[in-house]
C-alpha cells in the first residue's frame, strides 16, 4: 500500500439520482457460482485486465474501468468469434470524474464516482490504448473520440449503500459494481496469493482483515461478487494484492466504511455514420441531461440536429445564421471559474494541463477564419454572469453564427458566478418568507406598496447578497492576475497580433451587464500587453461610474478612447418597470438589478452605475440621487464620454424576431434585441448586415 494515493471523495446527496429497484426473486448463497468463478476469474486475470493504479490518485478512473473491463469480459465470455480482451482508459475516467462531479473547477485532488458516471453516459469510453495517461502533458491519441462512441453507458443507478441485500442483488444482476469506500490498514495486510482464485475458499480467496490502524483515506473499486463472508472486491494495484488482484471485503467492514454504490450495464453501439460534428462534440463537455445516445424528436427544421438540438427550432432564410452546436460554442469560449482561473474544457487539454497553451490555443483558432477576410475582426463578448455555464453556452451557439457570417471572429467569455446564477430564484424564495407571501391577503397588500416594498426588499438583499456581489466582483479582478483568465486573454491577443504581421487585428470589446467589470480589468491587461482595441460596446453595464473612469478611461487610455465607446441602455423608466423578482404574477421586486445593485449590493447605497440613464444626466448630480461620495466620478464621467454614444432603448418593448414578436426590455434582454444586435455589427463592420437579424426569442 505504500505509495498509494486515496482520493476518491464521497457522492454528495443528490435526489436527482435515479434509484437502484432490486427484483423480487431469491438471490444464490454465493455469486458467481463456484464452476463460473473457477472460469471466470482465472481466464479474466490471464488476459492481463487487472489494473494496477501505481502511485496515481485517480481511483475514481481505475475504479470505474476495472467494472466497465469486467462487464464486457462476461459479455464476451463463451461467445463464438469472441473479440480479444478489451482494456478501457482509467485516465478517460478520471478526466470525465473532474469535470462531471459536484466541486467548482478542477483546481483539487479527487474525484467522486458520480461524476465519473455522469462523465461516461455523456462520452462513452476510449479503450486504454487510446488514452494511455492522465495529467500535465498526457495527451489523448487520434481515433480516441470515435472509439469512445463505440463504448457506451446504457443506464445508471445509485444502490443503497446501507442495504447489503440490494448490493448483493445488484451484482447478481449485473455481474459487477461500483463502490468507493473507506480504507484502512488491513487492506495492506491481506494475503498475497500467487495465483487467480478458483472457488469462494479463503484459501484460494482471502478476506481483508480487521482494521488495527488508522483509516488511510477514500478508494474507489470494483465488486464482482459475494459469499457469506462478504463482498468480492476486485482492485486497481496490480496482481501481487490478494488474491491476483481480488479479495473479500467483510460486510462488517463494508457497512461501516463504505460511502457510494453504483449498478450500471453497458449500452449499446449503434451502427451508423458518425457525423464529424459528433465526432467533435467528443472533447467539449456536454450539457446536463444529455446522453451520449440521447436523440431529440421534437426538431422541425432539418438541418436541426437530433442528438445536439438547436435552442430555437426555427426555420433560417439566412443558413449561415442556423445556430452552432455545443462544440462550436466551446471552441469559442473560455469559461473561468473561481478567483478568475480558466476551467480545461476540452477533454483532452489534461486535468492539470496547461492552461496558457489551452487560451493560446482558443484565440489562435481565428488565424483560420482571417485567412477567408479582408480584415482581422475579433469581438470579445463578456457575459452578464448571471447565467449558468449551459444558458451562457446557449446563448453563444444563437449569437455566435450572426457575428461570424458577418466577418467577425467571435469570442466569448463564460465567467461561473456561482450563487449569483440563481440570484432572482433566490432572492425571490427568501422574500416569500420574509412577507409571508402564501398568505392571500399578503400577496394584495405587498402589490398595493410599490416603492416601499422595493426599499424593503433591498434591505433585506443587501444582507443576504452583498457578500456574493463583492464576490463576484473579487472574481473580476483575480482573472486579471498572472496565469489567470484576463491576464492569459491579453497575452494571446498579443501573440495573435504579432501572428498576423502587417495585418492589424481590429479588437472589438462588447459587454453585458456585470461582463463590463470583466472587460474594464481586461482593458488594464491589454494596454500592458500593449493591444489596442477598434470599439467598445457595453450593454446596460453594471459597473460602477468610478470603476469605468479607473479601468476605462484611466488605466485603458492607449487601448481605447471614449470616442470609440458606445453604452446602450435602458431608459430610467424601463429600469423601473423590470420586475426583477417575481413569484408567479406577483412583482415581489419592480425594478431592475442595476436598481438593486445601486442601492443594495454594492459597496454605498445610491452607488452609480454606467448602465443607469440617471448616471448620465447632469440634473440628477446630486446627493439625493447619488451617494455624495461618488458626485466627483459622475462629473468626471460626463466630461470624458460623448452624450451622443449613450443609447437609450426607445420603446417599453423590443423586436425579438424577424416576424415582428415583441417582448419587455429588461435589463436581461440586450442580446434579444434585434435592433441592438444590429446597431452593434453596424459599429464593428461598417455596414449593414449580410442578412438581417432572425431570431433572438430564445
């Protein structure tokens, strides 16, 4: 045991986890029967399918493959023309785990075995030969994402882990499962066997023995059996463990120190023409609730994908416009996590890969598309960041196509804000309690109280949720650090510059809502890395008005001019009318969050912000209006920024789509704007567009 690493972390409790449902039936005394283990196992050891881990912390990954392994060993087993043994990848595994489980990133040791599960029904698995590593510099060989689709998950079930008879019936039914749990020193004292066991005898197949020691940490593995003196395990170190790598685990031992239990069984391969879209869809992470084998009916359009459905289902007059799969909105994103580090979402990137090589890598994908343009035309798009990674990956695959076939290179930023994604959902649930909403008579005086219930409101969100908007905001910052999101962004936009020689690269920032507070600490990098930008576009920004004087026109002075900056916002009134927070049709919050930021998240009440009409109107330059503090930062700002480029929605309702459907302008509809979109590619290009704007109602 020594040198072994146990990293394996316990499932957290998720009630979307579907449950294992044992037959009714009599279970044999012991499985597998004596003349199939004596088949069986010592045939399994010979064609060299036990794992051996080494030193690696990746148990999840060998855990899960010695099943897989064993599963399509009995599958095969005795039958005609039998294929030769097949060894899935561990290190595919232990790739998925990290990026499937319920931690922020993968900036941590460990992995739990749901999200190895969850990995494997999204992607399938490569076989070893495929994926021989894992880690910094590992790389995935050619062919590693078509062979994956060859292997994949058919369904998946938590098993009780309390209920030895469940687990007993799982492995009766399907052969193997599995299981993390606890371990302890007498895993490193059980007895080394030269030879596979041939029976259930402790003689041919030894129990673990007690625990005398400490506990050495969380171990993920396999059972493919039982007695009565326990479960079969089979182990990822090597053949010199036990019994040719197998061995009992009491059930004594299993009760107190096991954590998880999984019953799956292999899927099916269908046999068809894999499209290159689904062979590239291989290395980006698919969106939750997907399989691997998962096909959508409900597509109209033909040209909509089955197995990667469009978000809107609509019929293009314009084809270039059809929206993107997943794995082009990957391709053109970099999604940061917690203090501003870029997640690896390509797959095969490595779990500690390197991350500047990653961005280096994704900003270099537009040398390809400048080659068919007469210019260089990049856009940098910053997301709000109150949308979770799968709206924001939406959202890219509708907009993406509209700047791309107009001559732009789209790139966007996908920034995980934690909390703050569900923000209304929870702000709204917290105030349900706080008025007593259930109440009929509660709810008829809460919309009776208008600005009052607003004020009330945001006292109680600026004790709730100040904390996570400065959190927020701290994000913002840390990704402009060395090696982190906006500092590793400056320096490929550089190299990209210097890539193209004489050509100049013709940067254009556009933002929405908190995306301004990314951008303007991108803006510091930028003039670091000496990188110019050609226009900046910010929607209903969200940052502060002393922020933009610091970032944008301060410490961004050699990147961008105010003369090249356009603000589309809302009109004071629409602000007031958004509703933020509602809770069905009642308006538990009637203004919009740039309202609630000012007066209740950010660091003074009253706080001005850039995306605020009132912030650009010199009568409302006082300190009924503003905090006191900041009536110098207004001033400044009206100096600098031409009143001419402040563009105020026109209407209490926006064009949607090209048949005419309207919707409420909110603070959340800019990138729904038909007519925004299109000012903003006017801006960038210089022209009108290839095809008008289609649709934006998704």
């Amino acid at each position: 045991m020594a040198g072994h690493q146990f990293d394996a972390r316990p499932d957290r409790l998720d009630f979307r986890d579907l449950r294992y449902k044992p037959p009714l039936r009599s279970l044999p005394p012991h499985f597998p029967t004596a003349a199939h283990l004596a088949q069986a196992l010592p045939s399994y050891v010979a064609a060299q399918l036990v794992l051996d881990q080494g030193r690696e912390g990746a148990c999840t990954g060998f855990g899960l493959a010695a099943v897989v392994n064993y599963l399509m060993w009995l599958r095969e087993l005795g039958q005609p023309g039998a294929n030769q043994a097949i060894r899935v990848s561990p290190h595919m595994f232990y790739e998925l785990a990290r990026r499937y489980d319920e931690w922020e990133g993968d900036h941590y040791e460990g992995s739990s075995c749901r999200g190895a599960l969850k990995g494997f029904h999204k992607h399938g698995v490569c076989q070893e030969r495929y994926w021989p590593k894992s880690g910094q510099g590992a790389r995935a060989e050619t062919e590693w994402d078509v062979d994956a689709l060859r292997h994949p998950l058919g369904v998946y079930y938590r098993i009780n882990k309390s209920s030895v008879v469940e687990m007993q019936s799982a492995i009766a039914d399907i052969g193997a499962i599995y299981v993390s749990a606890q371990v302890h020193d007498g895993w490193a004292r059980v007895a080394q066997l030269k030879k596979a066991p041939g029976s259930h005898d402790e003689a041919e197949l030894p129990t673990i023995p007690e625990r005398q020691g400490a506990e050495l940490g969380g171990h993920a593995f396999a059972l493919v059996g039982y007695n009565d003196r326990g479960f079969i395990v089979q182990n990822s170190w090597g053949g010199r463990w036990g019994a040719a790598g197998f061995a009992v685990m009491p059930y004594s031992d299993w009760v107190q120190y096991g954590t998880d239990a999984w019953a799956m069984g292999m899927g099916v391969p269908q046999r068809h023409e894999v499209s290159p879209e689904r062979i590239a869809a291989q290395r980006w992470p698919h969106r939750s609730g997907r399989s691997l084998s998962q096909a959508s009916r409900q597509c109209q359009n033909p040209d909509n994908p089955l197995d990667d459905p469009w978000p809107i289902d609509r019929e293009f007059d314009h084809k270039p416009y059809e929206p993107w799969s997943t794995a082009q909105a990957y391709e053109h994103t970099l999604v940061t996590g917690n203090n501003g580090h870029v997640e690896l979402t390509d797959l095969t990137a490595g779990i500690d890969g390197d991350v500047a090589r990653f961005v280096q890598a994704q900003v270099d994908r537009a040398l390809g598309f400048f080659q068919t343009q007469p210019q260089a035309q990049l856009m940098v798009y910053a997301h709000g960041g109150l949308n979770s990674e799968a709206e924001s990956i939406d959202r890219i695959r509708v907009l993406a196509p509209y700047f791309e076939a107009n001559g732009v290179y789209p790139l966007f930023l996908t920034w995980r804000t934690g909390p703050l994604e569900t923000l209304r959902h929870t702000l709204a649930d917290k105030l349900r309690q706080a008025f007593g909403i259930d109440d009929e008579r509660a709810r008829g005086m809460l919309a009776s109280l208008g600005e009052a219930r607003d004020r009330s409101v945001e006292a109680i969100a600026g004790k709730a949720f100040k904390g996570l908007w400065s959190e927020m905001r701290q994000n913002a910052r840390l990704a402009a650090l060395k090696g982190r999101g906006s500092h590793l962004l400056a320096e490929a936009l550089a190299a990209l510059q210097a890539q193209l020689g004489a050509q100049p690269l013709r940067l254009h920032l556009v933002g929405h809502s908190a995306g301004s507070i990314v951008l303007g600490h991108l803006v510091e990098r930028l003039a670091a890395s000496q990188v110019k930008a050609s226009s900046c576009t910010l929607y209903a920004p969200a940052c502060t008005v002393a922020f933009a004087n610091e970032k944008y026109l301060k410490a961004g002075a050699a990147v961008i001019t105010p003369q090249q900056m356009h603000l589309h916002c809302l009109t004071d009134r629409q602000e007031k009318d958004d509703d933020m927070v509602q809770l069905g049709p009642l308006t538990l919050y009637g203004k919009s969050l740039l309202y609630l930021v000012s007066r209740a998240l950010d660091d003074a009440r009253k706080m001005p912000l850039l995306g605020m009409e009132r912030a650009h109107d010199p009568q409302h330059f006082n300190d009924d209006q503003w905090a006191s503090s900041q009536l110098a930062s207004l001033a400044h700002w009206h100096t600098a920024f031409p009143a001419t480029h402040l563009h105020l929605v026109p209407t209490p309702y926006i064009r949607v789509n090209k048949q005419g459907k309207t919707e409420r302008a909110t603070h959340g509809s800019f990138d729904n704007n038909i007519d925004v979109i299109e000012a903003t590619l006017r801006r960038i290009t210089g022209q009108a567009p290839v095809s008008p704007i289609e649709w934006l109602d998704y």
